[in-house]
C-alpha cells in the first residue's frame, strides 16, 4: 500500500469519524455489537440505509486507535483487504472497521487469515445478509449481527427528537401496562402514517426527494446486491420490478406461486427463487402459514417504506390494510399467519402462542385474543397498532 494512499484513508477515516459524533442517537443494536465478544470478529448486516455505516462510525468512535475503512472506495482497489489491514496494524492501528466489505472478491478468505493471524479487533458490514452468510470460513471465526430497519421508535427518536424507551411485548399483552404506555406515548401515534411513508430508512432530506431515494436504493439492491448471489439478466431485473409493482399494489398478499409465474411469464420455481432472494437481501419479508393440511405457501410483505414508494412512482394509492399488517410483520417477530379458507373468518397472525388480529380503529373480532387497531384504544382486548412499533 502506497503511503500517499495510507495518508489519504487515514485523513477520510478521521474525518467520517468526526462527522458521525453529530448523530447522538445509537440504533437498537448498537449496545450489542459494542460488548460483544473480543475473542471474534463482528459483522453487522441488512438492507441498505437503515444505518450500518453510522453504527460502525460510532463504535470506531468509542475506541482508540481505530480506522474506518471504505472496502469499495476506489482509491483502494488497487490492494486487498488483507494488504490493507496489515499496513493499517502495522501503523499502529489495533480496532479495524470495514464497511461494505462484501464488495471485495475474496473477502472471507482475507478475513479469515488475519483472523487466525490474531493481531487486531476487527467490525465489518455488508448490504446483502445472504453475501456475509456465505462465508463459512467465518463461521467459527465472526459472529454476524442483522440491522433490521429502524423502527417506528427509532424514528420518532431520530427525526422527531422523541426520547422513547423500548417496551417489551409481555408490556403490550398485559392490559394495565399498555395502558401505561398507550397514554404516556399517545402523541406519537399521529406520526404512524409519516413513518408508512418516509420510515424504515434513515436517509437525510427523504421527505423532499420521496420517492427518488428509494427508487435509487431499489436499483442498487437490484443491480448490485443481487448479483452477488446469482447471475441476472436484463429478463430477470424486469421481471423481479414487475414482481415488486404487483406486490406493492396488492392488499395484504397471501402469495400463490402459480399466480405469480403465470403474471411474470416464469417457472414456478424461479417464483420461489426470487422471492428468496429478495428476502435474504432485506427488502421482502415472507410469513408462512401455521398449521398443516394446505399449501405452503406465504403473505409477502415488504420491508417499508417500499411498498408506499413503488406506489407513488406509478401514481398508485396504497392500500391501507396492507401497510398496517406490514408495520405489524416488520415490528413483530411473527410466527405464523392463519390461513384463511372461504367464508372463514380467522386472526391474522400468531405472535408468542397468542392470536392477534390488525384492523382499523373500530375492528372487532370473536377470534382473536388481541386487536392491534388504529387509535388509541387499550380497552378490553385491543392494542393501539403503533405501539408495536416500540418494541425494538
């Protein structure tokens, strides 16, 4: 490595340090990366703009001798990864922060020497959760976190200044606690549909490009994320935006694989295919039906605010049905949803052994043991939607 290009990423690294201390607030997993084991090495991974290069700028800033290291910046292309770290060490530098470290070729293999060569602290992020799991060589070697999109808290925190603590679902389900809660959060709730729209990512100025940001990231997800899982074609980018337009203008989707290959042209298996893939690169998120005696098949849900922007690029109106169960997947650690059969009537999804259904703010049900509704009401087995949206 060139000095002159040793000088120039420790000046970028100083800096990009420096102008993340103006970001006070920490993302959910911030505590623990920071205190995680030393005797491994950290990864950090999720889908793009949700903040992994912030987060690794500020666990840098907690430490000293540390650098931050752009793995796709062109002025290092020219050396590996391993090369890089080696001159770094040898400078003095002891904790290492990669980003983007899957747009590098032999990326595990240069990990998993100066791993066993154990002579640093070392925090890498990568867009493509599928990319970073590929690498069995670190399997022993790093322990590997998921960044999930900011939720409804983090957001308020981030761009309302709100100071909102998380609160635990066992807090939701018992009546006086969220009724608590419910009251004492009950000014935030008239922000749920600005969070539908602009929420998830944590992009600067959104609100006066939407949904230009988006579409960008969409792109790149697409044309970059993806093709380091398989080969794509110009067919294949097409189909996989038709796919996204027809998920988008749907309700809440209980997917059919043989719909969806006969609409897009393809095989059933390429279906299940993208769909897979575009979930393991963050941007969908597949529900599967609990119980047996029926296709397997799932409710696809989009990571937000996806699904409001690829509607507003083609004029289109979101179906508000869809976005509140999607806030409701994307909040929840969900186990199932129940499948519905004709002229049945059942909850939409199982939640830690309990059944909860999403409707709006008059939404009853005999089937259900707890409603998430729009509106602020605790009363007998209801929960105000926008506090599942705390929970992380």
């Amino acid at each position: 490595m060139e000095e002159e290009i040793f000088s120039h990423l420790v000046i970028a690294s100083e800096r990009a340090i420096e102008r993340a201390k103006a970001y006070k607030f920490h993302r959910y997993l911030f505590d623990s990366v920071d205190k995680a084991s030393d005797r491994f090495y950290n990864g950090v991974y999720g889908l793009r703009g949700i903040g992994k290069t912030v987060m690794l700028l500020q666990l840098a800033g907690k430490r000293s001798n540390s650098i931050y290291i752009p793995a796709d910046a062109k002025y290092l292309l020219q050396d590996s990864l391993y090369d890089i770290v080696n001159h770094v060490i040898a400078r003095g530098y002891e904790n290492i922060f990669i980003d983007e470290v899957h747009s590098r070729k032999d990326w595990t293999v240069d990990l998993k020497t100066l791993y066993d060569e154990d002579k640093c602290s070392l925090y890498f992020s990568g867009s493509s959760s599928m990319e970073l799991r590929k690498g069995a060589d670190l399997s022993r070697r790093a322990i590997l976190h998921e960044l999930k999109p900011a939720s409804f808290r983090e957001y308020l925190n981030i761009k309302r200044g709100a100071a909102i603590m998380r609160v635990g679902l066992e807090d939701l389900l018992d009546k006086e606690r969220r009724k608590a809660i419910a009251v004492k959060n009950r000014r935030w709730m008239e922000f749920l549909q600005e969070y539908y729209r602009y929420g998830g990512v944590l992009y600067e100025g959104i609100e006066k490009e939407f949904p230009k940001p988006i579409s960008n990231t969409l792109e790149k997800i697409i044309t970059v994320d993806l093709t380091h899982l398989r080969e794509l074609d110009v067919k294949i980018e097409n189909d996989i935006y038709k796919l996204l337009y027809k998920i988008a203008a749907s309700g809440p989707y209980e997917g059919s694989y043989t719909k969806l290959a006969t609409y897009l042209g393809i095989s059933k298996a390429t279906v299940i295919r993208l769909l897979s893939d575009l979930e393991k690169v963050g941007l969908l998120k597949q529900i599967f039906p609990v119980g047996s005696g029926f296709r397997k098949e799932p409710k696809i849900y989009m990571r937000i605010p996806f699904r409001y922007a690829l509607n507003e690029m083609v004029g289109r109106k979101t179906d508000i049905g869809a976005l509140r169960e999607e806030f409701f997947a994307n909040s929840v650690d969900v186990e199932g949803y129940f499948k519905t059969e004709r002229g049945e009537k059942t909850p939409d999804f199982k939640v830690d052994g309990k059944t909860v259904e999403v409707g709006g703010e008059y939404k009853r049900t005999n089937t259900a043991d707890y409603i998430a509704v729009d509106g602020a009401s605790f009363s007998d087995n209801k929960v105000p939607l926008f506090l599942f949206g705390l929970l992380y």
